[in-house]
C-alpha cells in the first residue's frame, strides 16, 4: 500500500480487518470521518494510524 495521506473505504476495511460495509456504516454515522470528492470518499490515513495505535495500547495495558 502506498504512503498516501487518505485511503478508500476498500483500504481502510483491509487495514483494520473488517468489511468494506462496517466502513461506509461507520462513515454514514459518524464514527469515521470522511471526505467525498466527486464519487470518491476518502478516510485520513492519520485517523486510522491513531485508532489502531489507541487499540494497541489498550491491549498492552490489558495484557499487563
């Protein structure tokens, strides 16, 4: 994957393990936030970096 600063919803679901749906879910109510260019919807890379860097600590600190 490329070092772009935004990823498609394919991408971001790829990135995290989940379906393509749960992403556009997540988007239409809010919890991911998105911008739409044209027909393109875009996530920020830096949101998904910090959701999955906030999961990682949560499972250190449960795991300690």
């Amino acid at each position: 994957m490329h070092n772009r600063e935004t990823l498609s919803p394919a991408e971001t679901a790829q990135t995290l393990g989940v379906g393509t749906k749960t992403i556009l879910r997540g988007v239409a109510n809010g919890d991911i936030p998105a911008v739409r260019l044209g027909r393109r919807l875009l996530i920020p890379r830096a949101y998904i970096d910090r959701l999955v860097a906030a999961a990682m600590a949560k499972m250190e600190v449960a795991n300690d």
